[in-house]
C-alpha cells in the first residue's frame, strides 16, 4: 500500500481523467483516495524490452499460468525458485511504471504462485500480457 500527503496528491494526481484506486492516505480518522492513470510511463523501446524480459522470465520461471478472472492472472512459480530474485526485481520494474498492477506472492506449502491483478479498466492489457507470454510458453516447450 502506498501512502501520500495531501500536497503530493494535489500535486502529482490533478489532472487524472483515467483511473483507479490503488492506495489509501490516512490522516487521523479520514481515509483519501488515491488514484494511478491507467498508463506505462516507459517509451515504445523501453516497454518492447521489459516485455522481453518477462517473456523469458516466463520462459524460465514458470510452470504454469491460469486466468481465474478477467482481471486476474495467476504465475505458478516452479519449484526450484532459482529465478525468484530476478522475477521480483523485475515486478519492481514493472510496479514502477505501470502502478495499476497489483502483484503478490502467495506461499503455500507446496507451491509459490505470482498474482498478477489489474482494475477492471486494465483488463485489455492483461490480455495482451497473457497473449505474449502464451505465446513463448508454447514456444519454449514441447
């Protein structure tokens, strides 16, 4: 959860016309709203590459994908875990730009799973995420 003051609210969230609620700001007893525009701050190249990445992150990381909603994709981590330092770096990296991702790690006892999650607005986007990676899964195994 990420927490702003008043004037950084103000300041950073004005002219937001697309958006969701991703965070809280509290202060004494009130609850505010805070709310991401529905974008990637990285240019063209930039997002070309870090797709890049979480194809072959996918490639090698994941044992299995399901889509449990539309808004809603579940990474389930291979046993092994060997990627698991690079694949949260790489969550960091994406949290950075696209703030609208919701990302959690849920721990089982017999299984690591990456909760991918997009407000309702973003789930046309999720989509061409699941296309992508589908699409290097089924390519990268036989």
């Amino acid at each position: 959860m990420l927490f702003f003051t008043p004037d950084e609210v103000n300041n950073v969230f004005r002219s937001t016309e697309k958006t969701l609620l991703v965070a809280l700001l509290r202060r004494g007893n009130k609850v505010f709203s805070v709310e991401f525009p529905i974008v990637c701050t990285l240019g063209e190249k930039q997002a070309h590459a870090q797709l890049g990445e979480w194809q072959e992150m996918v490639s090698r990381a994941v044992e299995r994908t399901s889509r449990f909603a539309p808004t809603r994709l579940d990474l389930a981590l291979r046993s092994d875990l060997v990627d698991l330092t690079s694949l949260v770096r790489l969550v960091q990296r994406e949290k950075a730009c696209c703030a609208f991702f919701e990302f959690t790690l849920a721990i089982n006892a017999n299984a690591v799973t990456l909760v991918v999650e997009v407000p309702d607005e973003a789930n046309g986007v999720l989509d061409e995420f699941v296309a992508s990676i589908s699409a290097t899964q089924r390519g990268s195994r036989p």
